[in-house]
C-alpha cells in the first residue's frame, strides 16, 4: 500500500535529539539550551519526545554559524533571527504591494527594525 504525498511529508524529516544533534554536529544539551531560552520549539510526542523538523535544523544551523562563526551570544542571536525573521516577512509583504503602498510598508517596517535595534541597545 502506498502512502498519500502529505503523510509522507509528515513523517520525512521529522528527527529525535539525538539524531538531531548528529546532524547538527552539536550536544543534545545544546538543543536543550536553545529550546530553553526559545530559539527553536520543536514539536513533542505525547510521550513529550522531541521533534525536529528540516525547519528546526535549518533554524539551528543559522543559531551554530551565528554564535560558532560570528560570535554572537545568545541574546545576539535572539536579536539577529528577531530581524531576520521581520525582513523575511517584510520580502513577502513587499511581493504584493505596489506604489505608495509599497513606500509605506517598507517605511514602516524599516522603523519596525530600527525599534528593535534601539530597544535593544539601551
């Protein structure tokens, strides 16, 4: 019998801490700490096993070179995927809006940032 495309798309990259984090080159109790302070929320089986989507791996390879590569601590990292996360929404917005619109979005969300960054910063 063959499955239907969307539950295999369930159960294809869903992976274990453990596997996970042989992936991932790291300790599971980094993924712990990561989760703790919530960079990443993987999802739990109802036996509260972690799970770890391709998302979450691609979240935590961007986290590892953020703070292995960069030097970022972990309140850099908030800030940096806080921004990331605002200019991948802002690029969405932007696709479908013209004109003045378009000014006004992208004024606004520009200001968005520089808010965060000031907050932040003091």
């Amino acid at each position: 019998m063959q499955r239907s495309q969307a539950a295999q798309e369930n159960i294809e990259g869903v992976y274990i801490i453990s596997v996970a984090a042989r992936i991932l080159e790291m300790h599971p109790q980094t993924l712990r700490k990561y989760e703790r302070v919530g960079l990443v929320r993987p999802s739990r089986t109802v036996g509260m096993l972690r799970l770890y989507s391709e998302e979450d791996v691609a979240r935590l390879r961007l986290i590892k070179h953020l703070v292995g590569d960069l030097g970022l601590n972990l309140a850099g990292v908030q800030l940096a995927l806080g921004l990331f996360n605002r200019l991948v929404q802002m690029k969405a917005r932007v696709r479908t809006l013209k004109g003045d619109e378009l000014k006004h979005s992208l004024s606004g969300s520009i200001d968005d940032m520089l808010e965060l960054l000031h907050a932040r910063l003091r």
